[in-house]
C-alpha cells in the first residue's frame, strides 16, 4: 500500500513511518521545511513539501496514495481555534481527495474524561473542555465513510512517551530541574493514561490495515499512572525531593495534572488484536534516557 503521512518528521510519526515501511507499505510524507524533508527521507519515505495550509499538497498527496494517515496538528495552544480551524480543513480536504475511493483515512484526536470512571471509546470529551475541538473534526472525519471511504480516529493519551519525547513528561522533568522537587497538583492521586510511541505506531498500522469504517481507537497501555508515581520517578532519577507544589508552577500543564483522566483500550484490543508490548510509563522513566 501506498500511505500519506501528514506529521510524518513528527514525534508519533517518526515511530509510524518506520512502522509502515517494516511492514511493506510504500510512504509519501508531508515535509514543511528542508529539515523535515531530510529527515523523512532518511527514514525511507518519499518527502512532499506542504504544511497544513497547503491544501493542494494535502489534496494531491491524499490522491495520489492508498491511504492517509493524519498526524500533524499545529501545537499553538496560544491561537488554539485556529489550530482546530487548521485541522478541520485539512481533514475535509484528505476526505473530499478519497472520495469513492474505499480508501482508509486514519485521524488524530485525544482521549476523553470521563468524570469518576474511566473513559471508553464510546465517550466523548466534557463540553467546552480542551479535546472537544480536535474530538469535532475526528468526527467529522468518521462521518466521511457516506462518501465512500473508511475513516477511523486513533485517540491519544497525554503521554505518548519514549526516547527523544519532548511532550509532556519531558517539561515534567524539566520543572523539577528548575524548581528543585519533582512536584504533582494536588494529593497526586489523579491518573494519565499513557502509551510507548513503538506500540502507538502498530496500533496506527493496523488501523490503516484492518480498521473498519467509523472505528473510534484507544492507543492506551498504561490505564492511569497516579501523577504522584510519575513524580516519584522523575525525583528518583534527579535526587530530588518530591511532593504536592501549585498548579502554576506548572504552567499551562498544572491544570491537566490535576484531573483525574484514566482511559481504557479494551474495545480497541479485541477489535484490532492490539497488545502493548514496549514498557509503561513509569518503567521507561526508569530507563534514563528522559534525564540524560
């Protein structure tokens, strides 16, 4: 199968165009600067110049493959609206491409709270909270199988981690460098669902593959991990103490500490026979390379 990969130089996909090539699939992936290009070319894959902007890129890269797979979203939390509006475009435009197709088109979004039990993939994000937007144009997405392609959405947890992730975990590290304790919101007792980037990639493969149309799927291996055990492990590595510190020494991530957001993968597993097999959460911390 030929794929476009949007966010192919990616963090995600970086692990997902290797994935695919392993498995026998041909690669075009979206570029949007010389370094991106190079880097996709050196994974194997064929780069296209383009950004999310560029509709004719999306457009002909989308029509000229066997399938999508859309991974880039502009991570501008400062001008988040437009960073949805940005998606929702790029989305319809992948769609209208594969039009009558049969072709698989597989989005991106995140996975959903769900207050006081953990979330499934039959849910849907609080009203008004941050993933509603990006959870909206996935929908969207899935609502394209009328026109004749197979869409599904892989739906992230907050942590997709590994060596070489600068998300989330990474500016945990780096606040307790900074402020000298490794320090959690609250009791710490609230939970992220967590994912090795190695088991998301197989999960987008077999979504791509096998998924059928309107399929919403969890990359979800760590169920919750309890703040307080991340904090834990990140005060380990850097002799740090660890406690309860205010959610403003967070910055923007002191509000996601604080809320309790476990997520599960079980309908995705018996669907897509799904297994996470790289180390959880807190045992890649333990490996080092976060503070390295």
């Amino acid at each position: 199968m030929r794929v476009f990969v949007t966010g192919a130089s990616g963090w995600v996909g970086s692990a997902v165009v290797p994935e695919l090539i392993g498995a026998g699939h041909q690669v075009l992936g979206l570029a949007r600067s010389d370094s991106s290009a190079a880097a996709v070319a050196a994974m194997g894959a064929e780069p296209v110049r383009g950004d999310l902007y560029d509709l004719d890129a999306l457009r002909a890269g989308a029509a000229d493959c066997d399938g999508v797979v859309h991974l880039a979203f502009i991570h501008d939390f400062a001008r988040f609206e437009a960073s949805i509006r940005a998606d929702a475009r790029a989305i319809e435009t992948l769609a209208d491409a594969l039009e009558g197709s049969g072709k698989p088109l597989v989005v991106t979004a995140g996975t959903p709270v769900a207050p006081g039990r953990v979330a499934t993939e039959h849910d849907a994000p609080v009203p008004g909270s941050l993933g509603e937007g990006r959870d909206a144009n996935a929908k969207a997405a899935l609502a394209a199988a009328a026109r004749g392609l197979r869409p599904s959405v892989v739906r992230l947890p907050r942590t997709v981690h590994g060596a070489g992730d600068a998300g989330f975990v990474a500016r945990l590290v780096a606040t307790a460098r900074d402020k000298g304790v490794s320090g959690y919101v609250g009791d710490g007792s609230s939970r992220w669902p967590a994912v090795h980037v190695r088991d998301t990639a197989r999960l987008y493969r077999l979504a791509l593959e096998h998924a059928p149309a309107g399929s919403v799927l969890h990359a979800v291996a760590d169920e919750g991990v309890p703040v307080r055990d991340i904090a834990a492990a990140i005060g380990r590595h850097l002799d740090l103490p660890t406690g309860s510190a205010p959610a403003e020494d967070f910055g923007f991530l002191g509000g996601i500490l604080a809320v309790d957001q476990p997520a599960s993968s079980a309908a995705t597993r018996a669907l897509l026979d799904w297994r996470p097999v790289q180390p959880g959460l807190v045992a890649d911390l333990d490996e080092g390379h976060y503070f390295a």
